[in-house]
C-alpha cells in the first residue's frame, strides 16, 4: 500500500485522501491517463503488469490485492 500511496500523492492526490477503500475514480477523481501512470508506476517498482480496467471503479485494497497477485504468479513462474 505505501507504494500506491507514493505512486498516487505524486500524482498530486492528497495523503489523507488515500485510504484502503478509496475508489480510483468516484473517490479520487482519477481519469484513466492517471490510472496508466498508475500501472507504470507499479511495473517500474515492482517487475509486474497491472491493467487497471477503465470501466470498473477499483478500491486502492484491490489494486493491491492485484500487485500482490502478480508479484506472486512472477514468484512461482521461476
């Protein structure tokens, strides 16, 4: 989480804004050029693609849930 949160307050979101619940969208107010600086962002810190879908609203706990997956599939695939 603390990687999303750099990644997100360098996008200009306020810290106190960015919670585990917090809609990338409804909440943040993310568009979806932001949502790809989002996943490059990820892929430089952490190896893994994360493809956040522009049509589904997506919490900050999903997006981690979803690195975290990655992170493990890369893990296992060595």
């Amino acid at each position: 989480m603390d990687a999303l949160k750099d990644i997100l307050v360098d996008l200009g979101i306020p810290e106190h804004e960015i919670t585990e619940a917090a809609l990338l969208r409804k909440d943040l107010q993310l568009d979806s050029t932001e949502t790809v600086d989002i996943s490059l962002g990820l892929k430089r810190r952490f190896g893994v693609n994360v493809k956040l879908e522009s049509r589904k609203d997506m919490t900050l706990k999903d997006v981690c849930e979803m690195v975290n997956s990655a992170i493990a599939a890369t893990a296992t695939a060595t």
